[in-house]
C-alpha cells in the first residue's frame, strides 16, 4: 500500500457541481454526471468537499447532507464519496471523511451514516463507523451495506 502523501493536494469546499466528474467517473459510470446530483445537494448545510492536485484536478470528493437514517434516526448523510483510482492508497480519501466529519461536528454533531460499498469496509471502520444490517446489491454498482458512526 502506497501511503505517501501526493504533493500539493488541498481541500476545498465547492459547490456540487465540482464533484459531479468525479462521481459519475468513479462511482456510477452508467448515469450522466447531472443525474448525479443527489436530493439535499444544494441545501445552506449541506458540504461538498474536492481534494485538488496543484493544477486544480479534482482527486477525490466527499458530500455530507442532512438525510435521516434508514431506521428513522435523524442525522447526516456521506455521499458521493470517491478517489480517483490514480491516487488511491494516498490519505485522500481519509482527509475528505475528516473534513465531512469536521463539517458535522461544526453543525453541532449527531449521526452519521452512508451505504458503503462492501470493499469500503474496512476503510470506514477505521474512522470509526460500524455497519448496520445485512448488505444488500445495488443494481450496476455492486453489493453495499449500512455503516454509521456519531459525531
């Protein structure tokens, strides 16, 4: 596993737009990169976060929203989570789920949940989320499960 850190790779809050490449590159090839904008995207609290390389290529990208749990809880939502298989193995995708963290403590905490993907597993265990339930297949992208943390 490669954990040097790539030079010059920031954060960055944006605007959904900015996620959309990435997103529909990485996680769901089969939709255009406008059906990608998912339902909360452009709310006041909702935080869209790029990791840019130095020439301002987006790398990676992290969404968290208000969304509430599938059980009912209320709470945030990571979506859209994704790392160009470039620089994967890098720290990037651990630096955009701090920053979603981050962004959910500064709104005064509470839930945090995604439907991961199945391999993401043990990625999201080591910043702390547990799964919930049993996985389940997403047609065109491959098996998921519920993982949640609080912030």
């Amino acid at each position: 596993m490669n954990t040097d850190q790539p030079a010059d790779v920031r954060l960055e809050r944006v605007s959904v737009e900015a996620t959309l490449e990435l997103r529909q590159r990485v996680l769901r090839p089969h939709l255009t990169p406008g059906e990608l904008v998912f339902p909360h995207d452009r709310e006041p609290d909702t935080a869209h976060v790029v990791a840019l390389l130095a020439d301002g290529t987006v790398v990676g990208t992290a969404s968290v929203l208000h969304e509430g749990s599938p059980w009912g809880a209320p709470g945030w939502r990571l979506r859209g989570m994704a790392t160009d298989e470039r620089v994967r193995d890098q720290g990037i995708g651990s630096r955009l789920l701090s920053a979603t963290i981050d962004h959910v403590r500064g709104q005064g905490g509470g839930l945090l949940w995604c439907n991961a993907r199945v391999r993401a597993v043990p990625f999201y265990r080591r910043a702390g989320l547990e799964t919930r339930g049993e996985p389940w297949e997403e047609p065109l992208i491959g098996s998921h499960i519920v993982m949640w943390r609080l912030v």
